[in-house]
C-alpha cells in the first residue's frame, strides 16, 4: 500500500484541476488524475512530474465512480484528498429569461450531483485517512451574497445555472463538513477567483487575468491542511486567510 499521502482531483486533465494535480504532486503526494476522456487524461498524467497516476473517471456516470473508487482502493488502500474540482458552465451567452430547465439540469448534474457521487463513493477510503481533507471547487458566483447585491457585477452575469448550481454545492459543503467531523475529514469550499480556463471563456474571449497557479493556490492550501485545520469554511481566491463570503 502507498505510503506517501493519497489525493484524487476530478477533471484533472486541463486548467485549474491539471495546476492542482501538478502542485500536489511538487509536495510528494500521490495523485491520481480523474478525467472522462481516457486518451486525455493519460496524455495529461504523463506530462507531470511526480507520482501522477490517471483514473478514467466520469463525475456523472455511476459506474464510472465507482469503477475509480476500486481503482484507488486496489492501488493504495485508501485516500487522504478529495478535490472535487469537476464542473460546467451550461449556459454561456443565454439570456437568463431564455435559460432551460435542461441547461440547468446539465450543470446540476455534473456541480452537484457529480459532487455527490464522487464523495458517496470515496468516503469509506477517506476514513481510512488519518487527516482526510475534501475541497471542493466553488466560485464566487455562488455566494448568495454576493448575488443578493442585484446591480453587482456577479448577479449581473446572469449565469442562472452555474450560480445556483454552485451556491448548492456551497450547501452541500456544510452539510457534508458537519457531518463528517465524527470521522475526521475534513470538508471545505475555495474559490479560485476569474482564470482564464476553458470554463469560463466564451467566444474564445478569456475571462479573467490570474493564471492557473493563482487559481490553485487555495485549493491546494486547503488540501494540504493539517489535522488540527478548520472544517467548513470558504476560501479564497488570493489566499486562506481571504474569508469568501457564503
């Protein structure tokens, strides 16, 4: 079995979750790379340093989750970091009075639903851990505070599916890092802020000017958290101490 720390990030293979899978790896951690499309996700393990290991892993496929759960366990007997870092933008360029139930659907599945799945099914590995850690991926666009401002820049997006979707997953958080607690793992929220990644670009316009390193930092730092860190909480995106708001 691995002796060194065990982490999974889902949709690894490109943007923020490939910069996540690269620096966990810089820290000696084992790392297995979960991407749906298994040619890119090989090509995507072999590229990085370290002990990179691809898992065929598709957030919305059951099978698939649990196929990867096997993996794992077969492989290193246990897992000590969850990244959940998977996620859509369904609706780019729709006018929010003009989104579909589909569309929404489409990013529920993947934003939360895949969340669910994902942690339904690596739970037993993580209570193997000694200092289990979830982090997952949310973004500032699902701070229902920050939406609650009508006229701000994050309402204004419009982004009906992936705010709400998000916001859920910020839910699910809580849920999931109170209950939890008895098993000591410990689950958390980051938001890497505006990268310029094939999930937010539309019309092949970046959005944002931080760079995948930026972006990663949080989610790393909450991956890498000591046993005795905060359970709960929703950071980012410049740094732990930056408090997001919920």
């Amino acid at each position: 079995m691995n002796q060194n720390e065990v982490a999974l990030v889902t949709g690894g293979n490109k943007g923020i979750g490939h910069e996540i899978v690269r620096q966990l790896a810089a820290r000696g951690l084992t790392v297995y790379l979960g991407a749906r499309n298994p040619a890119l996700g090989a090509r995507a393990a072999e590229e990085l340093a370290g002990d990179v290991r691809f898992v065929q892993l598709d957030v919305t496929d059951v099978e698939s989750v649990a196929a990867a759960a096997k993996q794992v366990e077969a492989d290193s007997g246990r897992l000590d970091v969850l990244v959940n870092n998977a996620g859509i933008v369904a609706e780019w360029g729709t006018a929010v009075a003009d989104i579909t139930a589909e569309q929404v659907r489409s990013a529920y599945d993947v934003n939360v639903f895949g969340v669910v799945a994902v942690i339904n099914a690596f739970v037993p590995l993580l209570r193997r851990s000694p200092n289990a850690r979830i982090v997952n991926m949310s973004s500032g666009l699902g701070s229902v505070n920050l939406l609650s401002e009508l006229d701000g820049r994050l309402a204004t997006q419009g982004l009906l599916a992936y705010s709400s979707s998000k916001a859920a997953l910020n839910a699910l958080t809580l849920v999931y890092a109170s209950a939890l607690r008895a098993d000591n793992i410990k689950v958390n929220a980051a938001t890497p802020g505006l990268v310029p990644t094939d999930l937010n670009t539309q019309a092949s316009v970046p959005r944002g000017e931080r760079t995948v390193a930026d972006g990663a930092a949080v989610p790393v730092a909450l991956a890498t958290l000591p046993a005795d860190g905060p359970t709960g909480v929703f950071r980012g995106p410049e740094s732990l101490a930056d408090v997001a708001p919920w």
